[in-house]
C-alpha cells in the first residue's frame, strides 16, 4: 500500500551518488575489422574519456593507459578525438599533442609541444597519413583553423591542404583515396546556419586539385558528408526546411528522402554520424519525428526507407560492419548504451550501458510529448514527466512542483534516453517539463530560426507557456514553478525569471547574464553567435544590454542557485559571480556553488553529485517541503 506524502518528500532509490558514480559517457563508436571501439567519461576518474576496444572474441579493454585523456578542445567543445586505422590515434587532453597508440606499446606524441589543437580524423591509407582538422593557437588574436595532414612518422605541426576560412569540419576521403570532402563555414554562421560542403581531387603526391562546391551555403546547411562504397558523396541538407538525406554524383545533387524529419543534429562537436552503408545499394540512417528517434534501412536506388521496429527513440553515432549495425541508443526506461543489431534478424545486443544502477521501472516516470501554445498564435513542443514513486502517492487535495529544464545550445534538443537527473525529480515526487522551445532542433529549420534575433525572447515566452499551460491544466501547482538550464539554458533560466514573472526560483548552471560580455570574451567558435541570436555587435549593444539580465534585476525578485566550473572558458565564471554580487546586494536569496578545475559542464564525479543534490535541496527550501536525503550545507542557506 502506497505511503500517503507530500510531493517532494517521497524516498526514492535514485541517488546522486549513484548517477554521478554509476553513469559514464559514451560517444564516438568506430568499427575496424571484427573490433568495435567507443569512448567513454568517466567521472570516477575525473572526467578523464577513455577509448574503448571490444574484440571480435567479445573482450572489452582499455586502449589508453592511465594518466591518457582522450579529449580535443577544437572549437573547445571538441568530439572526433581518435581514430583506429593501423594503429590508434587520438588527442591528449592535457597538452592537446596527437598521439599514436600501437599494440603493446605506451603511447607516443606524433606533434609537437606547441599551441596547436587537432580534431576529426581520416586515415589516408594510400598515402600512410592522418588527415584532420587544425586549430592553431600559435599567433596573437583568432586561432586559424585548417585542414592538413599529419605524418605518423614524424613529429611536425602538419601540412596544410585547405584554408582560407573561419572554419572546417569533417575530412573524408573517398573509398578509393582520389577525392576529399570536407565542410567549411565562416563568421558571422554556424554550422547550422551555412557550413558548405566541398570535394577536391586528390594528387599522387597528397595535393588537392580545384575544389568544387557541392551544397549548402546562406539559407542552406549541408552536414555529415559520407562516402558510398561506389564512390558517391552523400550528405544531409536542410534546402528544403528539414534535414534529409541526398547524393551527389556525375556532378549533380539529386534527393534520397523527402520527410518531415531530420536526418542530422547541429554540428555542436565533430565526429557525428547519422547513417552507414550496410551494402552498396543499402544505407542504414536514424532520424527524428517529434523528439523521437528510429533507425531505418534506405535503398538509394529505388528510395524506399523502411524503419525497424526497436524500443529506442534516441539514435545517434550509427556504424555499420560484417552484418551488423552498430549505435548510440537509448529510450525512456533505457539509458544510452553502445547497441549492436544484427542486421538480417535486426536482434539487438547491448555491449556497453552508460549506467550501471539497475532502477525499477517502479520510480520511473514516462515522459509524455506535449504541444503548447505560445506567444504570436505559434505552437511549442516539451516532453513531460509527472511525479512517479509507486511507493508513495500525494494527498488528493496538493499538485506537484514543477521543475522546467532548459537544454544548453541554444540550437539543441531534449533527448528521449533515461536520465536520472529527471528521475531523480519525478521519483521524489517533483513534475518536470524537458522544453523544446522555439530554436530547437528536430522541428525544422523554421521553428530553428524562431530563435534568429529573439535570444531571450521567444525562449522565454515557450518556457513560461508551457510552465502557465500545465498549471492551468491542474497538472501542477502554479504557486511553485522552478526553472533551471545550463550554458544557454542557464541564460534563459536567468532571463525567464528577469523578465516574466512566473517562477519562484530558479538554478542557472554556467549560464550566461551579461551578452555583452559574451561577445567579448568567449572562445572563435561561438564569438559571432550571438551576432544571429541578438544581432551584431556593437551595433545592436543595446539589443545586448536589454537583453542581459544583469542589468534587469529589478524585476528579478525569486531566490536563485547558481553553479559554475572556475576554469570554464565558454562561460567564464564572471558571468555567474557578478549575478551573485548583485542579487546578494539587493536581499535576494542567493546561493553558489563553484568547483575548481571544472570546465563548461561537470566531469568529475563528486560535482556532479553535489550539483544534484544542492539543486534539488535549493528548491525545497524554496517551496517548503522537507527532502528525505541529507545534503550538505550549502553556501547562502544557512
């Protein structure tokens, strides 16, 4: 028989500790030969990222030694870190050098100790070099980024095939080593806004021929190029609002799919891959509908797409080899695990779970994709999850807190996968909205460009809506609504509680306060973001400034907890520490929590755990309810 308890005080099995000990990170999967590889975080090691080696008899071990860190910071928010063609090479983090890793053998640096910065890497088997993108810190001013080849045998800085412009991506070279692709895109763009797509012959000697352009451009994005075993070139644009899938060959750019959904996510770090060839005429692709992903085998020739029948609805990081499928996974009662599918009986084995714990589905709550309306007669998207503890239920007379959760970006999305951090809410009795506001990803690249020029506008109007729409529902109390976010959501967390008066406190992680400061002092991939989100700088400084919460908190009355990593430098810390200041100075209730040696997001263990635990113990203090768990103190609260 159920306990009869206030929302927000109901015991569950769902620890910090455990999501922050028991979770690690997975990315990156490689298949070569029989052997499959991946990269996982560790937070209790650190945050440290290590690649990962499944052999073909089904042993799994270590690729690095201890001490080795496997993590680019190209573009800072890195991704493409290895590589395993004869031997495995990847980017250290500590001194950002690329080394080569052969069987048996410590690792040893192939660049040298000076200021530059390697990512996304293709093999050159004809020629016995490694292709990457690089970027050089080695001047005064913007880092120069370029693609180039590195020679295993040496220790040189590269030799530069192709520049000129603010930034590249994604170097893929053909089956048979005559053409190279790449993307490219410069200032003020994003990768979603413009990346442009590009193919050059490859010389006898490692030259490139006259490249030619192939796709994307202003109004239109082209991401992850991928080679067909015969030799065509296919990539997914977004020409006609969504990304889908099409092929470039005889010199011309004709269609493969043609649906609302999308084929590709914002090129946010390098090294994404959607889709594989299982046969010549065969691809297997993932994409989205309304938040939810499937996989799905595309004849190219006749364009017929099949979706498979699988529980997942988050895919990403898709390879294919020896008759199987292999993939990033995850659903609501499933966390992201490395997944391989036979592909003639489409059986799924899963070979690596990002999460050790096993939770009864008794403390986890479903997420339920809701449409809300909005400001100006438009429609937004979230995915909710109510309150579920099957021990514990609520009196019939009280609603729910609700917590609203902002992803980072701001061009990102929900996922679909289990994440404890939500249940750690729903099992102790507290909704959660996930918002997809207008600027997301997964809806098209209209409902992506709501966002052009709105930043802290239309964000905001979605995440009051969709808090207001399910108050008014009776779905959650309206006299205790919470919002929190980090990086971008943490701006919008800020901004929604300057500007709108319908939370009652709120937890900004990393998040921004001050635009004007971001547009001087942030890292080259993001310093021209904003000039999309906002407008240009400083022409528009006044946009800027109406736009920061920190020169509005007049209006910002509601208690707030912030969190921030003290050597981040997409978010320095300022950001956080004069909100703060200035909210300490007018009597708000304000706490911080700030941890050494943490970048833009919390890798180690022991943070991630605190973070959890002072959030949720922020916001019960707030809205008056008494947590079951102990917490240590924190900061502003005693």
């Amino acid at each position: 028989m159920p306990s009869t308890l206030p929302y927000g005080t109901w015991l569950s099995p769902i620890r910090a500790s455990d999501i922050a000990s028991g979770a690690v990170g997975l990315s990156e999967i490689q298949l070569h030969g029989g052997e499959i590889f991946w990269l996982e975080m560790r937070p209790t090691e650190g945050g440290r990222s290590v690649v990962v080696r499944r052999r073909a008899d089904g042993m799994v071990e270590d690729c690095l030694p201890s001490g080795f860190n496997a993590r680019t910071r190209v573009h800072e928010y890195g991704g493409g870190s290895y590589v395993v063609a004869e031997a495995l090479y990847f980017s250290h983090f500590t001194d950002q050098r690329v080394y080569r890793v052969r069987s048996g053998q410590d690792p040893e640096a192939i660049t040298p100790p000076e200021a530059l910065r390697f990512a996304d890497y293709e093999w050159d088997a004809a020629r016995q070099r490694l292709l990457c993108v690089r970027e050089d810190h080695r001047q005064q001013g913007e880092p120069q980024n370029t693609i180039v080849s590195l020679d295993p045998k040496g220790c040189g800085a590269g030799a530069v095939l192709v520049s000129g412009r603010d930034f590249y991506a994604a170097p893929r070279l053909s089956p048979d080593g005559s053409q190279l692709a790449w993307l490219t895109w410069s200032h003020p763009a994003m990768p979603w806004d413009a990346a442009e797509l590009w193919v050059a012959p490859v010389h006898g000697d490692g030259s490139l021929g006259e490249p030619m352009h192939v796709a994307g451009g202003a109004g239109e994005s082209a991401l992850e190029p991928l080679w067909s075993p015969s030799g065509d070139l296919l990539f997914a644009s977004d020409r006609t609002d969504w990304w889908n899938l099409y092929r470039f060959r005889h010199g011309s750019v004709e269609w493969l799919t043609k649906l609302e959904a999308e084929f590709a996510t914002p090129a946010w770090v390098f090294g994404m891959r959607h889709a594989a060839f299982e046969s010549p005429g065969t691809l297997v692709c993932a994409f989205t509908q309304q938040g939810t992903w499937k996989l799905a085998g595309l004849d190219i020739e006749t364009r017929a797409l099949l979706p498979f029948n699988l529980s997942y609805t988050d895919i990403s990081a898709v390879q294919c080899n020896s008759g199987h499928a292999v993939f990033l996974a995850g659903a609501p009662d499933q966390a992201l695990s490395v997944v391989r599918m036979d592909l003639a009986s489409r059986a799924c084995d899963v070979l690596r779970s990002s999460l050790s714990l096993n939770i009864s589905s008794r403390y986890l709550s479903s997420p339920e994709a809701i449409e809300f309306p909005t400001a100006h007669g438009r429609t937004a998207h979230g995915l909710f999850y109510p309150p579920k503890n099957d021990d514990c239920r609520a009196p019939d007379d009280e609603r729910p807190p609700l917590v609203v959760m902002i992803h980072g970006g701001p061009t990102s999305a929900t996922s679909t996968a289990l994440r404890l951090n939500i249940q750690y809410y729903t099992s102790r009795g507290v909704a959660v909205l996930d918002a997809n506001y207008g600027g997301s990803t997964g809806y098209g690249r209209a409902y992506r460009e709501r966002l052009n020029g709105e930043w802290g506008v239309v964000d905001v109007d979605d995440c009051c809506a969709g808090a207001r729409y399910l108050a008014v529902q009776g779905r959650v109390d309206g006299r205790r609504l919470a919002i929190r976010g980090g990086s971008a959501g943490g701006y919008t967390t800020l901004a929604c509680l300057a500007f709108r008066d319908v939370f009652a406190a709120g937890a900004s992680h990393y998040g921004v306060s001050d635009c004007e400061i971001l547009a001087q002092d942030t890292h080259k991939f993001e310093s021209r973001y904003l000039d999309t989100l906002i407008g240009p700088y400083p022409a528009r400084r006044d946009l800027y400034r109406e736009r920061s919460p920190i020169h509005h908190l007049d209006g910002l009355r509601c208690p707030v907890i912030f969190f921030q990593g003290l050597d981040d430098k997409v978010v320095p810390p300022n950001q956080a520490e004069m909100m703060v200041e200035a909210l300490r100075s007018k009597g708000v209730l304000t706490a911080y929590v700030s941890f050494p040696g943490e970048q833009h997001g919390f890798r180690k263990a022991e943070n991630i755990c605190r973070a959890i635990e002072a959030e949720f113990a922020f916001f019960a203090h707030v809205f008056g309810f008494r947590p079951v768990d102990t917490v240590p103190p924190i900061a502003g609260l005693e």
